[in-house]
C-alpha cells in the first residue's frame, strides 16, 4: 500500500515535470528544429543513466534488449507522430487528440490484452477526457484532417506504450529498462534529424532546455513510469499522468505564455475530480489481472 501511494505520488510529480517542460520548449524548439532537439534530448539522457549506474545499465537481463527495443521504437514513433500533427493543426486540438491516450488506453487492455477494467477507472478515463477537451477548447472544434489523423495515431501509440510497459517491465530492473527505451528513442529520433541535416543548439537557452528535459523529463520520468508500472495497472497510471495538461496550463498561466479562462478551470476541475475518483480514499485497486 505504501508502495502505491509514492508511485501516485511519482507520477503526479511526472506530470508537473512534463508541464513545465512544455512550457520551457515552447521557445526552444523555435531555434533548433524539433526532430533535432529530441535526438539530442534523448541522446544526453540515454548516456547520463548509463554514467549514472554503469553497472545497472550494463548487466542486461534476458529479454531486457528485445522489450526496451519495442517499448522504445512505439515511444520514439509516438513522439515523431506528434510532431508531425503539431505541424499540420492547432494546438488546442493536439492537446485534445494526444490525451485521448487515457480513453484508449483501458480500452485497448481490454480488446487486445482481455483485461477487465474497472468501472471506477473507466468512468475516470471518460471523465478525464472530457475535461482535457474543456481545457484545450477544443470539444467542438474537432474535425477529421490529416494532422489529426497523425494525433491520433499518437494517442494510440502512447496508449500502446503504457501497455508494453504494464506487460514486459514485470520483474525486470525498472532503470535498466528506462534507459533502453531512452537509448532506442535516440537512435530512431537520430534517424530522422540526419536526414534533413542535424543542426545543434544554438544557445544556452537551448541548452538548458534540452538539458532539463532530458534529466528531468526523460531519466527521471520515465524511470519513474517504468517502475510505477510494476505496481499499479496502465489505465490508472495514464490517468495520473495526464495531469501534465493541467500543470503546463498553470505554469503557462504563471510564466504568462497564456491567460487564465474559465474553460481552464472548468476543464482542470473535471479532470482533478477523474483522479480523485480512481484514487480515492486508499487506492485500494488492484492490478489488473
């Protein structure tokens, strides 16, 4: 039980994490081409978890290589599939589109794992939709275009990855495994950000941004993710997560990137009471089996 509550505690840590991140790479990703910047974020995150604990890292486990290679191909893909929908539409919508993650992922446990989900995280899971759609504005604005179309292919893809993860990180060292995520991200990110001529960061600036996002972001969240994966099921760690979308809007709203609207807070609301629904009072839930 104690277990649990710091991995809730964890992930919710995690979404502030990723919030503040976007909003610090709001400007950097302006001056250094995005595909560059992943490519680089990764590839400094990659190598600071090995430097970390070389002998961790080093001393792989059957099937460590196989797995962290597919959890992190789905991630790296999810990320470039993003990008790409970002280009193509708005923001408010991509926000929407991305976090449908947190519907499809209980939904595709239980088509294609035959998990049962239960109905108190599946009310969350709709529940914190509605809101993210609230607090993007962008519920009625929806429509089928191409860039889309790329969301939500993304959704799917981090939908899936939350999965791999609650499958193929039973049992295994929850750092060794982030880090082969984080290192097969790199290679895949590298691929693209070569063959249009890589273009390093131009400036401290950016430098800092890629240096937090690549410690905090990356080694810290998603070591954090993978072992909170081994604890508690996928469908409730994608609720929690999601808080990202509240907190870049409070950090934007506090850096003054974005004004305060009401959709804000009606939509920020709908989705604290999603979470407090799946984890209150005890998180008593257990893992899906």
């Amino acid at each position: 039980m104690i277990k649990i509550r710091i991995a809730v505690v964890a992930l919710l840590l995690v979404g502030f994490v990723w919030g503040a991140a976007f909003v610090l790479m709001k400007d950097a990703i302006k001056e250094q081409p995005y595909m560059d910047f992943l490519a680089t974020r990764f590839t400094v995150a990659a190598v600071a978890m090995f430097l970390l604990r070389p002998v961790v890292a080093s001393k792989l486990a059957p099937g460590d290589l196989k797995y962290g290679a597919v959890a992190g191909v789905v991630l790296a893909f999810a990320y470039i599939t993003q990008t790409i929908g970002l280009e193509l539409t708005t923001a408010s919508i991509s926000g929407f589109l991305t976090g449908l993650y947190v519907v499809l992922t209980p939904l595709l446990a239980w088509l294609v794992l035959k998990q049962k989900i239960s109905l108190k995280i599946f009310i969350g899971a709709v529940l914190a939709a509605i809101g993210l759609g609230v607090l993007s504005g962008a519920a009625t604005t929806v429509e089928f275009q191409i860039g889309q179309i790329w969301l939500i292919v993304c959704a799917v893809l981090y939908a899936v990855h939350l999965l791999v993860l609650g499958k193929f990180g039973q049992g295994r060292d929850s750092y060794r495994f982030a880090m082969l995520q984080i290192a097969f991200v790199a290679v895949v990110t590298w691929v693209f950000a070569l063959a249009d001529g890589y273009q390093a960061p131009p400036n401290g600036s950016v430098w800092f941004a890629i240096v937090f996002t690549a410690l905090l972001s990356t080694v810290f969240a998603f070591w954090v993710q993978t072992w909170a994966q081994t604890i508690i099921e996928p469908s409730r760690v994608a609720l929690l997560i999601t808080s990202e979308v509240i907190f870049t809007a409070l950090l934007a709203v506090g850096v003054g990137q974005e004004p305060l609207t009401l959709t804000m807070v009606v939509g920020g609301s709908i989705m604290v009471v999603a979470m407090l629904l799946v984890e209150w009072p005890t998180s008593k839930s257990k893992s899906i089996k």
